[in-house]
C-alpha cells in the first residue's frame, strides 16, 4: 500500500507540472492573464468559471466547509485536491471540526504540524468514485494515507467508521463530495 501512495504522488505531480507547463503555451490558445498569472500556483490557482467546479473550487465555494479550506491549504494539499482525480473525499463540515477538543485545529494549523495535518487530511480521500450504489455495508476503503475507513449502510443512511454521518453529497468534476458531520481521525499506528 505504501508503494501505492507514492505511485499516487508521483502521478499527482506529473499532472501537475504537465498542467503548469501546458498553462504556459495557453496565451495562444486564449489563455487570460489572470491564469497565466497563476500558472505558478498550479491546479489549484486555474480559475474557470465555465467548467463544472473540481473538489477544491467546491469545498471553496462552501460556507460550511472554511475550516477544511484553511487545513488543505496549510498541509500544501491544495492542488492535489485541484487536479484531475477520480477521488472521494468525505469532507467534514466547519461544525464537525468545532468538535474536537478546544485547540486542536488551531495546534494542527501550526506549520510545525503540517505532516500529522496532511495525515488526517488524506485519511478524508479516497481515490477513485465511490458513489452511494457502490458503497456496501461493512465495506472497507483504502485512503490516501494507507489506512482503511469502513462504510456502515442502512437503507439511505450512511456513515463512515460508525461515526460519522453522510448528510449532503456534491459531484464534482474530478470526483465525489460527502459531506460529513465528523473528522475521520486515522487509526494510531
């Protein structure tokens, strides 16, 4: 699973430099300046208001998703979350955060807990569409940090590590969007 992870990395950043370095022959193509200005940010700085928006622009144009906004960027995880996918992300809204203990997020923000940060938030991301036909009671899916969470299905109903409740889920164009009511804290190892 681990050679898995860093198979995922490098493809992630081969996107991402093919992106950047596509964005840069864009001018001919009708690039505007406002995305040749960003071409050094990477997936995350294109700005398209025609396209079907990605995980990242979705969870951006959330009120109820600030808090995993400010997390993804301070884990540098930002154009991961912008490039092409297919991933599932379970993403916890602002109030699940304010759930965990006084300081946590504030400690967790702090760039010296970047990587624990970047842990946390890839156990939220699965590659690949897990819609909810797919999705099985009992199910268990690998993450992007190498740990697994388990799906419990009754009817309509769905949580994840039977704790945390499906209550919305948006398409995007790189993937699948469920909002979730907890933060998926990864198995100690």
């Amino acid at each position: 699973m681990k050679n898995f992870k860093n198979i995922l990395w490098v493809l992630v950043a081969a996107i991402a430099v093919s992106s950047c370095s596509s964005g840069e022959a864009g001018s001919a193509a009708g690039t505007t300046s406002t995305e040749t200005e960003n071409a050094g940010v990477g997936q995350s700085g294109v700005s398209d208001d025609v396209s079907q928006k990605n995980i990242l622009q979705v969870a951006i144009g959330s009120k109820d998703h600030s808090t995993l906004v400010a997390a993804v960027k301070a884990a540098d995880l930002a154009n991961t979350l912008a490039n092409a996918g297919p991933f599932t992300v379970f993403a916890p809204t602002n109030a699940a955060f304010d759930k965990l203990p006084k300081g946590t997020v504030e400690d967790l923000l702090k760039p010296e807990n970047k990587e624990k940060l970047a842990d946390i938030l890839q156990y939220h991301v699965s590659v690949g569409v897990f819609t909810e036909t797919i999705l099985q009671d009992g199910q268990t899916i690998g993450q992007a940090n190498s740990a697994n969470i388990k799906i419990t299905k009754k009817g309509d109903k769905i949580m994840v590590n039977d704790k945390a409740n499906v209550i919305g889920t948006v398409q995007a164009s790189n993937g699948l969007v469920y909002i979730i009511d907890e933060v998926l804290l990864p198995p100690s190892n």
